[in-house]
C-alpha cells in the first residue's frame, strides 16, 4: 500500500531540533516531505509574503534521505507553496508543524507561527496539527512526547478531521513523573501584559524590547493552559472561522 504523504513545517525554522525529533517520528508514519523557513519566524501569526520574491532551496541530506526544501517564507507561506510547486499536484494526507519550542496555549495561538501554519493547511483542506513543547530551550527535551505525537498523528489519518478544523497539540515540560494521558479541551482564557524595555541607541534614538507576563484568567479545569499545567497533553480543536455567531443577532438589532 502506499504510505501517506506527509508535509512538515515549523515556525523555529528548518534547522531546530524540534523539526528533526517531527521528521524522525513522521518517517515511521509515511512520506515525508519538509518543507520550513530558512530562518526562525517565531510570532509571524498567518503573515504572507507579497513585497518580496519567495525563494525556495532543496537542502541534500539535511535529514538523512527525507526531501527538505527550506523556504525565505513564513510558515504560511510554507504550506502554500509546498501545495502549489513543490508537491503540485501530488495528493497531501496530513501537514505537521512543529514541534515548537515554546507553548501555543490560550491565546499564544493568534501569534503562532506553527499553528498559523496548521491553519493554512486546512484552509487547504488537508488534515493538519500543530505541536510545540512548553519550554523555549534550543537543548529542550522532547523524548517523553515522541509517542503522543505519532500516537495523534496516527488517529488524525484513520479518522480525518471535521471539515476546517486543526489540531493544536501542546506537549507539558518533561518531569520526574510521566504525562497522565491526553486532555481533549478548549483553548484557555488569557492574555500577554506587555512590557516595553526603552533603550537608547549611541546615535541617541529610542528603541524598545518587548516583554510581559502571561496573566491566566481562566479558573477551569477544562482548558489547555490546566492540562499542561497538570501535566496532561493538551488538545485543541482549532477553526479559523473567527465569525462571533452570537452577536449577529445582537448587532442586527442595531438596525444598522
């Protein structure tokens, strides 16, 4: 039979070692074909190149026989030309993103990068997940999530998914104890409260450094920032459908 063919992407960029741990578990699922960022584009959300020309580079041997090719892109961007030229017209079984250095709970997922690019391939049509390890370091430990990610991936090519719908996976920081299961749940409520760091530069102009802190303000336990703070895996069934269908009626009443 033939295996499924299988797209991989990233927001960290074609060279980090989440991609690697991805490709090495999708290898033992199917085809693989990676098709990543030349540069980390952590935060890029669903940006698109337009001003500029795409460039797109095969990379021999980048991991071991799968094909690669690395892209001047965004992850969006990715998954649109992996679709339209460098798979054109080859059918794709399921797009893969990550796995992310850095959590995509709550509403993380609006500036993602990897889920943005999970979204696109199911604009696409195509099954998609989205997975990111909470923790940031280049030398993170992926090992004790290795079997969910093929364990997910699996279920979404048997099943397939509701139409327009993609999976975001958020994998808690490796502890003593093993992960307790799998939390299918809703995105949590919370925001960033920025910061802005101002510096002067020896030409004496301003310039800033974002920071912040991630304020929680969800008190349930069926959200994906309580799975991973319980050391559940946390899954999200993600839309990018952003209509609010319950202020239509509110706002036809305004009678505008």
């Amino acid at each position: 039979m033939n295996k499924p063919l299988i797209l991989i992407t990233n927001d960290d960029g074609i060279t980090s070692p989440g991609i690697k741990v991805l490709v090495e578990t999708m290898e033992r699922i199917g085809e693989v074909v990676v098709v990543a960022p030349d540069s980390p584009q952590s935060g890029m959300g669903h940006a698109i190149t337009i001003g500029e020309v795409l460039r797109v580079k095969e990379e021999v041997h980048l991991f071991g026989d799968v094909e690669a090719f690395s892209c001047s892109g965004t992850p969006a961007d990715c998954v649109k030309i992996a679709k339209a030229e460098v798979l054109k017209g080859r059918n794709i079984d399921l797009v893969v993103s990550g796995i992310n250095h850095g959590a995509n709970t709550s509403i993380s997922v609006l500036y993602s990068g990897t889920m943005s690019a999970a979204i696109e391939g199911a604009i696409e049509g195509i099954p998609s997940i989205g997975f990111s390890l909470c923790e940031f370091g280049w030398d993170s430990d992926f090992s004790h999530v290795v079997r969910y990610v093929e364990r997910i991936a699996r279920k979404v090519l048997e099943n397939g998914l509701p139409k327009d719908i993609t999976l975001n996976v958020n994998f808690p920081v490796k502890q003593e104890e093993p992960i307790r299961g799998i939390k299918v749940c809703r995105q949590g409520r919370a925001v960033w409260q920025e910061e802005f760091d101002k510096r002067t530069d020896p030409m004496g102009r301003n310039y800033y450094w974002m920071a912040g802190q991630f304020n929680n303000q969800d008190t349930g336990e069926d959200n994906d920032v309580w799975a991973i703070e319980n050391n559940y895996v946390a899954v999200v069934p993600t839309q990018f459908d952003l209509s609010a269908y319950k202020a239509i009626d509110l706002l036809k009443t305004w009678e505008l």
